[in-house]
C-alpha cells in the first residue's frame, strides 16, 4: 500500500509540472511582399497578380530561408519564415496576350529588393516592377 501511495504522489507531482510547465515557442517571422507595376519608378498604382516570386536567392541560403511562388489577384506574396535573416527577394511577371485585331503583345516585368525578417514581427516590403525586354 505504502509503494501504491508513493507512486500516485509521484504520478500526481509529475502531472502538476507537466500542467504549469510552458514551453516557449521561437516567435516566428511573417514576410508579405506587394507588387506593383510601375512606369515612374515611384507610383504605385497597378497591382501585379500572378507574379512569380523567388526569395533567397543565393546558393549559400539555408533551405529555411528559401521560398518562391505566385502573388495573390491583390499582387500580395506572403510566407512565414522559422529564423530571423536579410534576405534578397526576385520577381518576374511575363504575359502574353492578344489584343482586340489578334495581335500577341508582351508585358515583361522585373523587380528586386531585399527584406529583413525580425522576430515575432510581420514584415511588410513593396517591390516595384519595371518594364523590361
């Protein structure tokens, strides 16, 4: 009996301080990219769907820090990143269209930065697309 007690205040010591234990979680790092065509350099106006988006572009990025995909119908890119990092961001948009007589047109647009993830924060970065050939 002695043995059975002591074992259930061992079970019921272990259960209290799996209960008030916390684990902490690492804060993760939120990245949302808007891109945006622009003639000017400065304006904003034409959001670009379907704009192929690569981040971490160097071979020496860990896997972790490495991404791509497409940006949403609002031109809008996001990921969740494990690990703070300064990472340079690559996007391409590349259409071809046929206008109103059947006439196949080009939109051929670039764009670059570099966004810097911080701990348990959302970052929010705009990348501006220029035309290009």
């Amino acid at each position: 009996m002695k043995k059975f007690a002591i074992a259930c205040y061992a079970l019921l010591a272990v259960g209290l301080m799996m209960l008030f234990a916390q684990c902490e979680k690492e804060p993760v790092c939120d990245m949302v990219l808007h891109v945006h065509k622009t003639t000017t350099g400065i304006d904003t106006a034409d959001a670009l769907p379907n704009c192929f988006i690569r981040v971490g572009l160097e071979d020496n990025y860990a896997d972790f820090a490495k991404t791509e995909g497409y940006t949403d119908v609002n031109g809008v890119f996001s990921h969740t990143f494990q690990y703070e990092a300064l990472l340079d961001v690559e996007a391409v948009y590349d259409s071809t269209y046929l206008d109103e007589n059947e006439m196949a047109h080009r939109d051929y647009f670039v764009g670059s930065g570099r966004v810097k993830l911080e701990p348990g924060e959302t970052v929010e970065q705009y990348i501006l697309m220029t035309a290009a050939q």
